[in-house]
C-alpha cells in the first residue's frame, strides 16, 4: 500500500467512525407519464484536508480492508431514514442502493438487510440493490445470496448493463428485477443507428425477461425522446436531475411535474424508420 492509500484509508476510517459522509439522491422517473419512481443513493466525503473524494477511490479501499459492511450498514440506515422523512412530508418511492460484490460474500447479508428495513419500518419491497454488470461472474457463485434477497421481496438491479461480460445464460439464471442501461450506448443515440440497435435490443430482451429497463446518463431533449421511443420504462440522468441535497427533493418534484410535458412538447422529433436496414447498409 502507497503512503497516500494509507493517509487516504486511515482519514476514510475517521470519516465513517465521525459520521463524516453524507447521502445525496438521483431522482428516476417514468418514461411513461415523468412521475418519480424512485431515488438513487449516492454517497459523498467531503474530507478538509483531501476535499471531495470519489467513491470510486475509497469504496475499493472500504472492499479491502474490511469496511465496506459498515459502509453500506451505514448508507442503509441513513437512506431509511431519510425515506421516512419524505414518506411523512407525502412523498413516497422506492430506494435504489448500491452494493459492493464483497458484502454478498456474507449468507446471512440478505437477512441483515431486512432486518435493518424492519427495525427502521421501511417496506423492503421499496429497496432495490444495484449491483455492477462487470461483477457478474463472481455474482453467478452467489445465487443462493441473491435469491434470498428476492425472496424477502427486496428488488435486484444490474447497473451498468452492457459494459462487462454476463452472458445471456447468466442473465437468464440471475434474480434480477431490472436491467440499468450503460451511458455510453445513451451519448450518441440521436446519431448514431448502432447505439439506437442495441439499446433497443437490450430493451426488448429486458422485456422478455420481465425485467424493468432503465436508461442512465440521459443528458439532452433528444436523448430523452429516443429511450422512451425505443420502449425503456425508467430514465435518470442530469436532464432529469442531477444528484440532489436530500431536502432538495420536494422542490424538485413539483417543479418537475410541470417541466415534463414540455420536454416532450415536440412529438414529431424526427428519429430513424428503420435502423436495422440502415446500420446493415452501413458495414
């Protein structure tokens, strides 16, 4: 380990011990009418020496060093915490949380989360775990950890979709509830015909599965309007809200209810005919 893992695990460890971190959430919204279904729980650490350190620096050092269960422990709490407090101002959606691979390793997880969702008198049919795609090699090993927490109705989704290497075999096999849809198939959609291919291709074989299908990283107008053309069910990205202060969230939905019909004024958006002739006629 570097001097600067070690500087960043020890200040990582102050951070989680002082309660230093902090949740912000991503609204997701229906394609089918813009109502929100759901938030996503992205954590923060903010540290005064370090300034604002990514997840993707410190969660690896959590997976490692034996921190991420109190880490997700932590997360778990404080986002129940923070739906009961919505829940009660009228505002009620489900909770989409992230888990490291790590933290499946343990049986009795499944029955940790849903007993945290009991003591803290949240539904667990209102939490959805997002798990990377890239991990689902490893996920495959799992199964039995991954059907208890379907069983205990607690929702599964695959993030990232498209970017690692599951099969169609593991995709079958997996308990999961929804499919997350990569950004980089989204940026070019309105001009490129392979990316438009492919997303429908993966909507069509979420819907096979009875899977939801959601589309990430959605940026513009134009991006907007081609995944809710192409038959996705659910969209986050900035367009819709960047990550938001967890008081900020009300403000944002009654704004946004107003805002939606307007992102989708112009229904004639010309978009392709036939994608599938025009992307062959191009190799």
């Amino acid at each position: 380990m570097t001097a600067a893992d070690r500087k960043l695990l020890e200040s990582f460890r102050k951070a989680l011990a002082e309660n230093q971190l902090r949740l912000v959430y991503q609204p997701k919204v229906s394609l089918r009418d813009g109502t929100l279904g759901r938030v996503e729980a992205l954590v923060r650490w903010d540290d005064p020496e370090l300034g604002s350190v990514s997840p993707t620096r410190f969660v690896p050092l959590a997976e490692e060093h034996g921190l991420i269960d109190k880490l997700t422990e932590w997360g778990l709490r404080t986002t129940f915490q923070q739906w009961r407090r919505w829940k009660d101002q009228g505002l009620e959606m489900r909770l989409a949380f992230n888990i490291s691979a790590v933290s499946l390793e343990s049986l009795d997880f499944p029955d940790l989360v849903e007993r945290i969702c009991r003591e803290m008198e949240v539904p667990a049919d209102r939490l959805v775990l997002e798990l990377t795609e890239g991990a689902t090699q490893q996920f495959v090993k799992l199964m039995d950890t991954l059907t208890r927490f379907r069983i205990k109705g607690i929702g599964l989704a695959i993030d990232d979709f498209g970017t690692g290497y599951s099969s169609l075999l593991q995709l079958r096999q997996l308990p999961f509830t929804e499919l997350k849809i990569d950004r980089c198939f989204v940026v070019d959609l309105p001009q490129a015909h392979d990316s438009r291919l492919i997303v429908r291709t993966i909507v069509e074989l979420a819907h096979g599965l009875g899977l939801v299908a959601t589309a990430e990283g959605v940026e513009t107008v134009e991006q907007l309007r081609c995944v809710r053309e192409l038959g996705c069910d659910v969209v986050q990205g900035f367009l819709i809200s960047p990550p938001l202060e967890p008081d900020a969230l009300l403000d944002w939905n009654r704004e946004f209810k107003k805002r939606w019909p307007q992102l989708l004024s112009d229904e004639d958006l010309e978009l392709w005919g036939d994608v599938e002739a025009n992307a062959l006629s191009e190799r």
